[in-house]
C-alpha cells in the first residue's frame, strides 16, 4: 500500500506500508490550507472557541474526561463547527491522562480529516500512545511521516519516538532504533538538549549500561548540558546492570552540577547487588542512606526507604524492621513490595523466622496481596532457621493460593528445605506433586534437584538428573560440575576430573571449595598425589 499526497500538478508516491484512515491526508492537507474564515460556517470561528473552552473545562472532572472530551468534538463536527488544533491537543492530553491511548492515536486521524494539519505536539502525543500500546514500529512510521510532511517542531516527535522505543521488549532491538534516531537528531542539528539523550538510555537493556556511559562523555563534545532527567536515565541504567561504582559516580557529577536530589538516591540505592558477607557493598549503601543524604539535606523518600531495605544484610534483620515500621509513622506507602523486602532479609539469616512469620500476618491483616515472592521468602527463612515442618506448611498454603504457573518458584523453595533437611525421599515426593499439579519443572527445577540428589549422595538419581539437564541444553553451573566431579570420583576417573576443572574455567563457571576437594579425593584414589598437592595449592592461592 502506498500514500500518495496529492498536489494542484502532482503527487508523490511514498513506497511503505501504511495504515488505511492516513491515505486521506495528502487531500486533507491542500484543503486545509485553502481554507479561510470567511468560508467557515457563520458559527464557526466562535463555535471553535467555545469547543476549546468546553474541552478546557473537562479537566476538572474525573477519569471520564476524556469521554465527554470526545462527545465534545463529535457534537462540534456533527455541527460543521470549524475546529482547531487547540481542541483535538485538549482531548489528546484528557485521553493521555486517562491512557486511552488508541483514542489519542485517532485523535491525529480525526485532525486530518477535520482538514487541519497537526502540529508536532499531536504527533508527538500519537507516537507516545503507540508506543505505550508497544507498537513501536508504528511509532517510527508516524514519526517518519511527520517529518516528511514537515511537520513541526521535529524534536518532540524524535523524543516521543525514542521513548516508544523504549518500551519495546529487549529482544526486539528496539533499542538499537533508538540509538539510530538519538544520531539523526544531532545530524538534524535541532537545538541541543539531553531529552533525547534520555529518552535513549531509558530504552537501553539491563546490560547496555556502557552505552549509557559512553553516552554521557559525548554531551560537552554535543554542547548539551547535564540535566537532572538526563542524569536519573544514567543512573537508573547502572541500577539496572547493578553497577553500584558507576551509579555512585553519577551522583557526584550531579553534585558537582547541582542537580542531587530525592530520586537520584533512590535510584542509585537500586544498584547494589544482594549483600554478603563478601563484597560489603552493604555498607556503602547504608552509609548512602543514613549519612550522606543527611549531611546533603536531602529528606529520604519511600522510594529511597524501600531501596535500603533491599541492601539490608542478614544479620541487620532489625534495621530492616525498623525501617519498615519508620514508613509506617511517616504515613508512606508500604505495600507489598516492602513486605517482600523485609521478608528476604528475614530469610537471610537463621535467627528472624518468628519477625517473618510475623510478617506473613502482618500483610493479611492489612488486605495487601499475597504473593507468591513473600511465600518464597518466608519459606526460605524458616530453611535458614530448620524450621522444615513450618517450611513446609508454608509451601503447601502457598499452593493452595496460586494458580500452577506461578507455583514453580514455590516449589523450588520447597526443595532448598528438603536439600538443607537432607532429605532426598521427600523432594523426591515433591517431584511427583509437580506432576500432579501439572506444573512444568523448569532447568533451575532439575539444578535444585541434583543439588539435594548430591548433597544425599543419591549418586544414581544424580546420573539421571544430569542426563536429563545435558538434553534440555542448560547452561551448566557449579552444582553441575560437581555432580560431574562426583561421578568421577566414584569411578576414579582423575584426568576426566582435570578436563571438567578445565572446561569450568573456559566457561566461566567459578568453582567452590567443594569442587577442589572432590576433585583432590578423586586424584588421591587413583594415587595422584602429586596432582591432588597441586589442585590443593591453587585452591589455597584462589582462597587467598
């Protein structure tokens, strides 16, 4: 299908595909422009006045707005009313609001076939609600048509296209249009501002966060000034790729610029991985949210209240409490999402099952919605404190709740109980209510049962277990290896056991200490010694 705008001499033929109700908009635009007031109806140019006013005054109103918005342009048109563009950006912006956003899509249509030409604030708002509806690609297609149609300003229509795709999936490479249409603005050389720039890092993947970064060094060479939206998608990427260093650095620059604010934190507070006992990147998070925003004046958020509670390590279970309780008299949201925070750090220590018991309760009294995370979380806390019976209860309540589809995260919780209890029969069991429930084991399923198979010493499971990860592809972990390892151990099968050592590291698998003993023990038994004083060196300089 093609678009032809048709001209007094001419038309010109664009090749691509199109939807039906734009084919009418090369006429609409040449009778537009030969329009003029004296040949509007009598009423019409107070009528479109009123129809402005009437629009205006929808914004008082509730949700349904939008719908006496649009009863209001239907009327004005049934009418022969001459409309303007002020009316059809009313009722775009009433339907924004209520995010109808097929209606703010046929908003730019109905202006085309009202005879108006649409400016690039309704095609900006069009391209937005394509977008939001995740059809990206026809946001390139308005935006594309608009700047053939010259329609202005460009730099809206380019921000709102960019943003469009940003809310496309990963595997699209949406993303990569966006980085496209980032590039064609400066080649346009419209005027130099870091929404664009924004709006790209925003469509960036989780694991693009270098983009992003690189990105930023390009802004003095663009002469386009550091602004704090700008700033927060920079922050908000490195949060996503949990790159804790970069997103700190990113608040000193804004410092330096002026622009730290509630938001900044509490989006850079996000990037901190899990706390242990290793990294300590606990620490610093914590000092991020009890020092540095105090001594900075700025008041913590719940945003920034609820990110905390995320970086509370285990045996900080009563900060985590605390902080909960401290949103509460603050009268901030606390929700489920909360809830579920303080619950994983309840379950990252052994002494704070009665608290996420407690918890539990807590969200039913108060009618919040329980999820399937804050089962999970529950039930890993009573493993961590071997309560199994508790566990177990849990898992079983938790069943009874969620549809199957949401139940293998339960059941995978149910098995890290049984591999703690050392309890091969009973995950054993699990494996068939599975079945039963018609829930369909996933790799991470199988992994956690090898895991309780190995930690039993149920060696012929494990044989089986590993056949059937080895014909579903997995990727192999370190509980894989191992199960390997053991097999080699059991038939003594030492160089076997330096190839798979060997293969972890091509893969990058990091082994733990339980790898280097299996493998020692399977050298020593086939009178290695030499080789097992070797494996044990290395483990000792790893360690070191």
């Amino acid at each position: 299908m093609s678009l032809g705008r048709a001209t007094s001499s001419t038309a010109t033929v664009v090749q691509r595909p199109m939807p039906p109700a734009l084919q009418r908009r090369a006429a609409m635009a040449d009778v537009a422009s030969e329009t003029t007031i004296e040949s509007a109806p009598p009423h019409g140019k107070a009528g479109a006045a009123a129809c402005v006013a009437a629009i205006a005054a929808c914004t008082k109103l509730d949700d349904s707005a939008w719908f006496s918005a649009l009863a209001l342009l239907s009327e004005a048109q049934s009418r022969s009313t001459e409309l303007c563009l002020e009316a059809f950006a009313g009722a775009a912006a009433l339907c924004k609001r209520a995010k109808k956003w097929r209606k703010v899509s046929q908003l730019l249509d109905d202006a085309w076939d009202a005879g108006l030409i649409p400016d690039g604030k309704l095609y900006a708002d069009a391209i937005a609600a394509r977008g939001a509806l995740g059809e990206w690609e026809y946001s390139l297609w308005l935006l594309r048509d608009g700047q053939q149609q010259d329609i202005e300003p460009c730099s809206e229509m380019c921000i709102a296209a960019i943003a469009a795709c940003g809310k496309a999936e990963a595997w699209t490479r949406a993303w990569q249009q966006a980085l496209e249409l980032l590039n064609s603005t400066y080649q346009l050389q419209l005027q130099p501002s870091s929404a664009p720039v924004a709006a790209a890092v925003w469509a960036l993947p989780d694991e693009k966060w270098r983009i992003a970064l690189s990105l930023l060094e390009e802004l003095p060479r663009r002469h386009v000034a550091l602004k704090y939206g700008c700033c927060k998608a920079m922050i908000s990427a490195c949060s996503r790729g949990k790159q804790w260093a970069a997103a700190c650095q990113l608040l000193e620059d804004a410092q330096r610029h002026s622009l730290a604010g509630n938001a900044l934190y509490s989006t850079a507070l996000r990037s901190f991985t899990i706390p242990n006992v290793w990294t300590k990147t606990w620490e610093i998070a914590l000092a991020m949210f009890f020092v540095e925003m105090r001594e900075r004046h700025i008041t913590p958020d719940a945003a920034a209240y609820s990110a905390t509670l995320f970086n509370c390590p285990g045996n900080f279970w009563r900060l985590a409490l605390r902080l909960l309780h401290h949103m509460t008299e603050r009268s901030m949201s606390v929700g489920e999402r909360e809830h579920v925070a303080a619950l994983n750090v309840c379950a990252r220590t052994g002494q704070a099952w009665r608290s996420a018991l407690a918890l539990l309760k807590v969200m039913k009294g108060a009618a919040l919605e329980m999820s399937q995370p804050a089962y999970t979380a529950a039930i890993q806390a009573m493993v961590k404190s071997s309560r199994w019976t508790v566990a177990l209860d849990l898992f079983h309540e938790g069943k009874k709740m969620f549809r199957s589809a949401s139940k293998e995260s339960l059941y995978g919780a149910a098995l890290r109980a049984c591999r703690a209890e050392r309890n091969w029969f009973r995950a054993l069991q699990l494996s068939f209510e599975m079945q039963q429930d018609s829930v369909t084991p996933t790799v991470d399923t199988y992994i956690r049962l090898l895991d309780v198979s190995e930690e039993c010493e149920r060696w012929e499971w494990s044989r089986q277990l590993m056949d059937t990860l080895e014909n579903l592809n997995a990727p192999r972990k370190t509980s894989t290896y191992n199960a390997a390892l053991n097999a080699c151990l059991r038939s003594q099968q030492w160089t076997l056991a330096l190839e798979l050592l060997w293969e972890m590291r091509y893969d990058g698998v990091p082994e733990n200490a339980k790898t280097y003993a299996i493998a020692m023990e399977t050298c020593e038994k086939a009178g290695k010694l030499d080789v097992a004083m070797k494996l044990l060196d290395e483990a000792d300089n790893r360690r070191a």
